[in-house]
C-alpha cells in the first residue's frame, strides 16, 4: 500500500513537472511571438499611434509584400514596416507574408507557392521581396545562378533558383520592378552568403536591393538602440520598424525612379 502511494506521488510528480515545463515553453513562444514584453513594442511605438505625413508623394502606389515573419511583424505583435508605410505614407500595401516559410519552393506556403496563389489579374507597382532567414537557419542549398531566362531552368529547391523564378514569374504575370530587401547585420555566414548571390542576381535581372544588411548606418547603432529596436537578432520591435526600419524603406522607394 505504501509502495502503490509512493508511485502515485512520484507519478504526480512527473506530470506537474511536465505541464510546468509546457506552460513555461508556451508562455515563452507567445510572448517572442507578440512580444509581450519588449520595452520596444510599448503603445507609444504602435501603427495606431502613427500619424500620417503632411507629403505623401508614394500614396496611391500599390506594392505587393512579400516574405515570411520580418515582413509579417512576427515579434512587433504583427505590426512591420509594411503597415508604417500604408498607414503613413498612403501606399496601397499588400502584406503577403507567413513565419516560418521560405525562398526554397518546399511546401505551400513557400514564397513560390504563395506568388502564385495571388490573382494575375491584380495590378501592382512594385514586388518587395524578403530575403528570408530562414532558408539560412534551415540551411536550405545555395544553388546557381541558371544560364537561361527560362523559368522552367530554375531549380526552386536551392535559393538562387527560388529567387530567379519569383523575379521572372513576377515580370511576367504583373509586368511590375522587383525589389529585394535583406534582414539587419547578425552573426550567419550562410545568411551573408544569400546576400553575395543577391548582389549576383542583380548583375543579371537589374532587380533593386535594399541592403540593411551592410547598411553601415543600420550597424553603427548604440547597444541601446538596438535593445529597444531588436527583439531578437532577426526580428524588430514596433519602435525598430517605426524609427529604424521603416524610414530606410522610405527613403529607398522615394528615390526610386518610378
């Protein structure tokens, strides 16, 4: 009788210290996910609290987003520069954006697949393309550069075949310029090395880059900055889209020849 009340107790145990573990795994995941409790992502820092500009020479233009958690706002509880600029400067955002997803074409929620889910039908000024993080974390295959402008010649399942299929498939359907943006400065030799191809990429499209990657301005920013602007090393607050990410945006697509 003893033992059999020894083995419950120690079974109870086990399980509270399961479910702790849980609800600590759980707490943590949301609380990245819509950063609860970063000093960055305060109301004071939120598109609500935005106010629209006086001149806003880039409404009226409508731009097609496209990316996975950066783009979406991820740790910025779902607020990114992509809403910045629709609620300050007029333009007609469309934010195509799921975390976790990438350039490699590996499912449907890939780049790809979601590109191509949109109506052709639909008129957009410019594509800007995220140069995902996760196809470095997730050590998706670099891949080449094809020979051809042939999209059937891209092999989707490395990134430079992903990219080269998302500006040709994008020329084609919409007839529209194609940007890419990279991510801020963070430790990756896999990451710097999608940003080299990009700039390889570029010699052969003509495609517009928006590096903040090696934007010396972008990492020349104090410890403190960067704690209220980073919620991690990838993904930025309310206040890193706000002050920091979403003037860059700005002043690229203002300089833009249209």
């Amino acid at each position: 009788m003893a033992a059999n009340t020894k083995r419950k107790r120690t079974e109870a145990k086990i399980i509270l210290c399961v479910l702790l573990i849980c609800i600590l795994a759980a707490g943590g995941y949301f609380a990245h996910m819509f950063g609860w409790f970063a000093k960055g992502n305060e109301r004071a820092y939120s598109v609500q609290e935005a106010q629209p500009l006086e001149d806003r020479p880039l409404a009226w233009k409508t731009i097609l987003f496209l990316g996975s958690s950066v783009t979406k706002g991820y740790a910025a509880k779902g607020e990114s520069f992509v809403d910045f600029l629709r609620k300050q400067d007029g333009i007609g955002a469309i934010k195509e954006a799921v975390s976790g997803t990438t350039l490699v074409d590996n499912g449907g929620n890939s780049y790809i697949a979601r590109l191509k889910r949109i109506a052709p039908s639909m008129s957009f000024d410019m594509l800007i393309c995220q140069l995902s993080t996760n196809d470095a974390t997730k050590h998706m295959p670099l891949g080449k550069i094809a020979d051809t402008y042939d999209m059937s010649d891209f092999r989707t399942s490395t990134v430079a075949g992903a990219i080269e299929y998302i500006i040709a498939y994008t020329k084609e359907t919409w007839g529209c310029p194609v940007v890419f943006y990279t991510g801020t400065y963070y430790e990756s030799e896999e990451y710097k090395a999608m940003v080299d191809l990009l700039y390889a990429v570029q010699e052969k499209w003509g495609i517009g880059i928006l590096d903040l990657y090696n934007d010396a301005d972008m990492r020349s920013v104090s410890d403190e900055d960067r704690a209220l602007y980073m919620v991690d090393d990838i993904h930025p607050s309310r206040a890193g889209y706000k002050l920091w990410w979403t003037p860059k945006f700005r002043e690229y697509l203002l300089q833009y020849d249209w």
